[in-house]
C-alpha cells in the first residue's frame, strides 16, 4: 500500500487503541478492505518486528503491508 492510500485510509478511521507496537483504529464508516473489497471491522498496525494478539473472537482477516508495518483488516 502506497502512502497516499494509507494515509487517506488511516484518517477515515476512528482510532481504538495503542499497545506496545500494535495501533488499532475502528471502521465507523464502512470503508472497503483493500484486499477483499468487503466493509472490514477494525485495522490492526504491527509496527514491530515481532508482535502476538491475543484474539478474544474468531473472526477472518485480511493482510497487506506499509512502510515494513504489517496491516490486518479484521471481519466479524
């Protein structure tokens, strides 16, 4: 993903909350995840080299990549 696009994509979301190297930020407006094109729930920004989640729900994700940060699209 291109910074333009991160960018534009980062300020339309409501930022959730930050821990260690992992941001999270809430889609409260419906935008499509770039990988699948459906509405994603939540974006998750691995900033370091090593991070673990623990998931409290099954639920799908999508991956791509921004300046060596790992980005997951969370759907519900």
């Amino acid at each position: 993903m291109d910074d333009a696009a991160y960018n534009e994509l980062v300020s339309s979301l409501t930022p959730y909350e930050e821990a260690g190297g992992v941001k999270t930020y809430t889609n409260t407006v419906s935008l499509a995840c770039p990988a699948c094109e459906e509405p994603f729930d939540d974006l998750v920004v691995c900033r370091d080299e090593f991070d673990s989640l623990e998931l409290s729900k099954v639920m799908d994700l999508c991956v791509s990549t921004h300046d060596g940060n790992v980005l997951l699209f969370t759907h519900q």
